[in-house]
C-alpha cells in the first residue's frame, strides 16, 4: 500500500517516452523520436534511446508528446478568490492556503495541463500575490504544489470589478474608471516612498546606532517589490484605453514587466503592447457576457501574436482548463496561426508570462519533465490527452480513468470522509482515516 507522507519533498520520477512525434514547440518536431527524463528532468531527446534500469518505458508510438500544457489564468486549488476588505490587498498570498484535494487539479491533469496560475480574484484594483503551481495531484502536502523557484506574482484589475465591489453602495474609493487609477497611482507612491526610508535606514544603522526602522509594513513591502521588478504584475483588463492608461503609470514608476489579462480589446492596441513589453493572456473566444465586454473579436489573440506581442490563451475556468488545447486551435481557423504558434500560446508564451520558461513549456534538454501525450494531433478536434506527466511521474493516465476525465468515487463523499478524519482528535485514527480517504479518491492499489 502507498503511504501518503504529509512533510515529503516534491517527488521526482524518471522515464522514457518512446516512438512518438515530439512536438518540442520551440525547435520543430520531431517523427519517431524519445524523451527521457531521468530526476524530473528531460536529459536526453532523439532516436533509438534506452532506458537506464529501473525507469519505466511508455510507448508513444502513433502519438503526440508535447510539453505539459499551462494555464496562466486559473483560480483551481485555492481557498479563496478575492480578499475583497479593501481596494488594495497586495499583503495576503493565495499561495499560503493550496487546496491539495481540489479535485479540479486532477481533471486539469485529464485535459494535459501540468501547471497554472492560481490567481487572487479581480475584486481590487491592487489584489492578493499569485501562485505558479505544479499539478501534483496525489499528495496531501500543499507546500508541494508551488512551483520552485518561480517568480512572484501579484493581481491588479481594471474596470468594472474593482469600482462595482468597493465603488458602488459603499462609498470607497474607486467608483470610477479614473479612481482606479487613482488608487494604484498612490499605492505605488507610498511604496516608493516606504522602500525609500528603509534604504535611508540600512544605509545609516552602521554608522548611527540610534537610527530607528520605518514602520513594518506587508502591504508597502510587497508593492515596493512590484516597483523593483521582483513580483510581476497580472492585470484584470478588458477595454483599450485602460490598457493603455496603465502602462502610461507603469512607465512613470519603472515597472517594466506586466501581463494584461483578458485583454478583450488588446487587438485595438497591439503596437503599443508590443512597444511597451506587455504580454497578453487572452481567452481564446469569450466576450460579450458584460456590457465592458461587449466588443471583442476570435481573432485577438492572433492579432497580437502576428504584432510580436508574447500571447497566451487561458482558462479562467475549471471546466476550460480541461480543454485549452481546443481553445488554442481556434487560433488556426480565426487568424491562421501555424502548429508551433498555436501550440505556443498553451506551452512556453505562458511560461515566459509566469517567468519560468526556463523550467517549462517546451520540451529540451534540462528542462522539468513536464510531458502531455495526445492519442490524435493535439490540435485536431480528435486529439485526446492519454498521459499527463510532471517532474517525471504520470500524474494522469486514461488507460487508468475508465470514466474519462472523472474519477470512479465520488469526490464529494471522499473529500467528507477526509474531512471527518482530518478532524479526529486521535493521530492515529486521524491518519488512518486520511489514508482511506485518499485511497477513496485517488484509487491507490496494491
């Protein structure tokens, strides 16, 4: 029997993917090729490669293997979304609360994404920090979901979400469009200034004993990482002139890096993104659902790719995590992008978005061994996700899911019984009851 460890490190695996047509997205494909990944990651790619003892073999011949699919909008595995107590929350971390037994992770598996964004909501204008994770489904442990190593991130949001939550009916500032630019604008000023008075303060404490530290401040000392490029801003986003409003105040703070996300009508302002350095994380054909939606195009994101602006497709949905593959596709028929540009906006555009592209989203020696293998070209409306590897381990297998895409429990009676274990009073008893709640629900055998 597998015994789940609740303080283990984030297991590594090795294997060799033989025979398949390797779709490395950044240098071409490759008929007839092998990957092997040896400790979680890929050491070698090319033909007729053995497998050191020990290490598992799938054969992939007659299919697809392509780098592990990444969401760089996704709200799965959290607690909660929005910390909505105030227009700016830049002080709490969705990462400090991962839900390992969302179940929600495992069906992303299912579709062949390996990795996501897990972002606080579009309640602030100024949100909650971000969290890259690795979809690890299978371990109780949730400080095994975060992505080692990846660069902070952080939430800001534009429109009508900020003014709505805090704007209307309570009185806060913003109401408007132009509070909201209000609010970040003086946000990053007192930053500035907070991160100011600690250089003054370290620079003078050698010298001067008596020299008093600023107050401690979470909010302050995570907006001033924002302004020294060590966070990276995700931004909420829907009409052209408020993209443009706020690289005009990234500009006058030095904020070089920002990812617009939505960016419904990015298409209007392509040039200026590409100028600027922006990235773009759109959805591939969603729009109209709010009346600030109302104009957009399916040809969005090809548009900004064919300006030279690095363009993902996201999810922003548990269910449309499962099919990004499908929303990248689109991108062929509404725009005519090839198989290596559609296929980038699910692989290493949003690793380059998450600052992680030299970890993950193609497939090269020395990267993570994060691996999808499609039964039919991933790009076909036939293409059907069979494995779903990260560091190494298949984390999804079909041959193994009967039910396709779900599993033979239920979930909901399986996290209860979790529930009712992890509250036992008894240690044992505790984790003997976690145990089979974990067999229940990730049909551990023998």
């Amino acid at each position: 029997m597998l015994v789940l460890g609740l303080n283990a490190q984030a297991s590594k695996g090795s294997l060799l993917i033989k025979n398949g047509t390797v779709l490395t997205v950044t240098k071409g494909t490759l008929e007839g090729s092998d990957v092997l990944i040896e400790n979680g990651k890929i050491t070698k790619i090319g033909k007729s490669l053995s497998a050191p003892a020990g290490v598992k073999t799938i054969d992939a011949t007659g299919k697809y293997v392509m780098p592990g699919i990444i969401d760089a909008h996704s709200h799965i595995a959290i607690d909660a979304v929005n910390e909505a107590t105030n227009p700016v929350t830049a002080e709490v971390a969705v990462g400090d609360a991962i839900d390992p037994m969302d179940i929600s992770i495992y069906r992303a598996l299912a579709g062949g994404t390996t990795a996501s964004h897990a972002m606080h909501g579009s309640a602030n204008a100024i949100g909650g920090q971000c969290q890259t994770i690795k979809h690890r489904f299978g371990t109780l442990n949730p400080n095994e979901y975060p992505m080692e190593g990846a660069p902070r991130t952080i939430k800001f949001a534009l429109g009508e979400n900020p003014t709505r939550v805090h704007g209307i009916g309570r009185g806060i500032v913003p109401r408007t469009r132009m509070g909201v630019e209000f609010v970040i604008r003086k946000s990053f000023s007192e930053a500035k200034a907070y991160d100011e008075a600690w250089k003054k303060y370290n620079a003078e404490k050698a010298s001067k004993p008596t020299a008093l530290p600023p107050k401690y401040d979470r909010r302050l000392e995570t907006l001033a990482a924002v302004l020294n490029g060590q966070i990276l801003i995700h931004c909420h986003s829907y009409r052209a002139d408020e993209i443009l409003m706020l690289m005009d105040v990234c500009k006058d703070f030095g904020v070089k890096k920002i990812t617009f996300q939505h960016v419904n009508e990015g298409f209007k302002v392509a040039p200026e993104l590409a100028a600027f350095g922006a990235s773009a994380s759109v959805f591939a054909d969603w729009w109209a659902y709010k009346f600030e939606v109302y104009y957009s195009t399916a040809y969005n994101a090809a548009i900004l790719t064919k300006n030279g602006v690095v363009t993902s497709i996201n999810s922003d949905d548990a269910g449309y995590i499962r099919h990004l593959y499908h929303e990248a596709a689109k991108t062929q028929y509404y725009g005519g992008l090839t198989d290596d540009e559609a296929l980038a906006l699910i692989t290493i555009n949003p690793a380059k978005q998450l600052g992680v592209e030299n970890r993950i989203g193609s497939l090269e020696v020395g990267k993570d061994g994060d691996v999808a293998i499609f039964d039919g070209h991933p790009l076909s409306v036939y293409g059907v996700p069979v494995f779903s590897i990260v560091d190494g381990i298949v984390r999804f297998d079909r041959a193994n899911d009967p039910d396709d895409m779900r599993l033979d429990v239920d979930p909901i009676r399986a996290t209860t019984t979790f529930q009712m274990a992890a509250g036992h009073h008894n240690h044992d008893r505790c984790m003997q009851g976690v145990q089979e709640a974990m067999e229940q629900l990730f049909q551990l055998k023998n």
